[in-house]
C-alpha cells in the first residue's frame, strides 16, 4: 500500500497515519516530523527548514523534494509508505508523480481528512499548550492556514480527478476517525 494523507493542519495526520502505519506495518514518512528531527540536530537542512517553519511558509519545493527522494530510496519503504504532509503543491505532486514512476511504482490511495476551522484553530491551540511547538502560534496558525488554502487544498480535486481521493471526517474522537479511515482502506471488513 502507497498512500497519501492529506489535510489541513490540525486535522489529526499525524495521529492517524501513526496508527495506520503500525497496522499497516508500513513506513510512516512526515515531512514536518523529519524537518523537525533536522532543526532540532542543528542540520543545515534545519537551520534552513526553520526559517520557513517558524514563519507559517512552506519550505522550497526544491528541499523538500529532495528530502522526499531521499527518503523514498530507503529500503523500508520498499513494500509500501504512508506520505504525511507530502505532496503539498502541485509542483511536489509533479515530483512525486516522477519519482515513484522511476520506481515503476504508483499511489493507491488518498485519504483526505477535513475538519471545520473553528475545530482546526481550537486543536493547535490546544497544541500549543501542551508540545510547544515553534509554529503553533496564533499568528502563525493564522498564516499557515492561507497557505494550506492557497497552496494545498487545489490537490484534493487533482487526486480526485485521478479517481484516488476520498474525504474522512476528521471530527469526533481520535477512534472515531480511525474507524472510518479503517472503512476506507479496508472496504470489505
Ligand atoms: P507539519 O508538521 O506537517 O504541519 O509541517 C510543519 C511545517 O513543515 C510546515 O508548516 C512547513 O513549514 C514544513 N513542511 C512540512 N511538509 C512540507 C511540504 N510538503 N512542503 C513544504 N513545507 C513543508
């Protein structure tokens, strides 16, 4: 299974595609965790990621991109992966789209999960509080919600043209979500 996970921050990627991942027994690939994990080892890539992070932007397509080629050549990813938070623009998805197709490879599924602003803007609040993240400002929660809007919601009907997206609601409990995730990947269970 390649799959994809997409959805506006706070949505709850991070945790669900957790959970598939360690059902799935597939590679669990986070561009945010891996941009985090570099800033907090004082990489370049780090130093570089973290300007853009701490603003709300999206780091250059040209960064992530490499980050992701690197990261998809490992050997684990070999029998299948979970992409969270990737592709974000639609340069990426033109990337991404080369990169698996240099592998002989494709995506089987996009899981979108939505959830209403007012919800998304109390959760990184919340967030906030508890992991104390750089970005989790309200300022910045701000702008990095025009981001997604701009940048990253035009994918969804790119993927739903290619017949690959389905949308989850991602209100409710964290299991609630899983068990409609879970209705999706495994439609006859
Ligand atoms: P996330 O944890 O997925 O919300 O990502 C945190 C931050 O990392 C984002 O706000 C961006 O600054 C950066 N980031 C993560 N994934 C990408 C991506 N695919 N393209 C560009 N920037 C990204």
């Amino acid at each position: 299974m390649r799959m994809i996970m997409m959805g506006p921050p706070g949505a709850g990627k991070g945790t669900q595609a957790d959970i598939v991942c360690s059902s799935m027994l597939i590679a669990h690939i986070s561009t945010g965790d891996i941009f985090r994990a570099n800033v907090t080892q004082g990489t370049a890539l780090g130093i570089e990621a973290k300007r853009y992070m701490d603003a709300g932007e999206y780091v250059p397509d040209g960064v992530t991109n490499a980050m992701v080629r690197d990261r998809l050549a490992q050997s684990d990813c070999a029998t299948g992966f979970l992409l969270d938070g990737y592709p974000r623009t639609i340069e990426q998805v033109g990337e991404l789209d080369s990169m698996l197709s240099a592998q002989g490879v494709s995506i089987d599924a996009v899981i979108e999960i939505t959830v209403d602003v007012d919800e998304i803007v109390q959760r990184l609040v919340k967030r906030a509080a508890d992991q104390g993240r750089a970005d989790d400002t309200e300022e910045v929660i701000r702008r990095r919600l025009e981001v997604f809007a701009e940048q990253t919601a035009p994918l969804t009907s790119l993927y739903a043209s290619r017949g690959l997206l389905t949308q989850v609601s991602g209100m409710g409990d964290i299991a609630d979500v899983t068990a409609r995730i879970r209705v999706v990947l495994n439609p006859d269970s």
